[in-house]
C-alpha cells in the first residue's frame, strides 16, 4: 500500500500487461512477489519498497509490504470460503 502526502492511498501491483510477453512477465513477477514475501528474504523488502515508491510518484510518504493469505477450506463440506488474512510485514517511511 502506498501513501502519498495529501493522504491519498493506493494498493500496488506488479505489471502483468501486453498480450505477446505477459505470461512470461506475469510468472517473472510471480515469483519475485513469492521471493519477496518470505522472512528469509528480508534483505529485498527495503529496495523493493523504494522502487515501489519511485514508481508511484514524488509525493510518496510511506510504503507497506503486506503478504495476503487464505486458510483452505476442505473441498464439498458446505463451509463459507474461509475470509482473507492480511499481515504487514515491511513498512518504509520516507521523508
């Protein structure tokens, strides 16, 4: 999620655009955003957080890197589909 400084907030995603490379783009993307998520990569969610702010705009305040996630439910049981969990895992505030 990227803050601006009046506020105004918005929810990041990788590019996945254009009909001949997209599928190729679209998995590169995929997974560095798995990359990206896991603690054993802590060392890219600074940089990561940056080159998302820069692309965003020159009003950027802060960045939160969150992982989303959803429990399974057993196939034919008749239960909802469990609700989505969110964690924020990295936040950048910038000057």
């Amino acid at each position: 999620t990227v803050t601006h400084r009046d506020g105004r907030t918005e929810v990041w995603e990788p590019p996945h655009n254009g009909i001949l490379l997209s599928p190729y783009r679209t998995y590169r993307w995929q997974k560095y955003v798995e990359r990206l998520r896991a603690d054993d990569n802590t060392g890219l969610w600074e940089p990561t957080a940056r080159w998302v702010a820069q692309q965003a705009g020159d009003d950027v305040v802060k960045v939160v890197l969150t992982r989303t996630f959803r429990d399974v439910a057993v196939p034919g049981d008749g239960t909802a589909r469990p609700p989505q969990g969110r964690f924020d895992f990295y936040t950048l505030e910038l000057p």
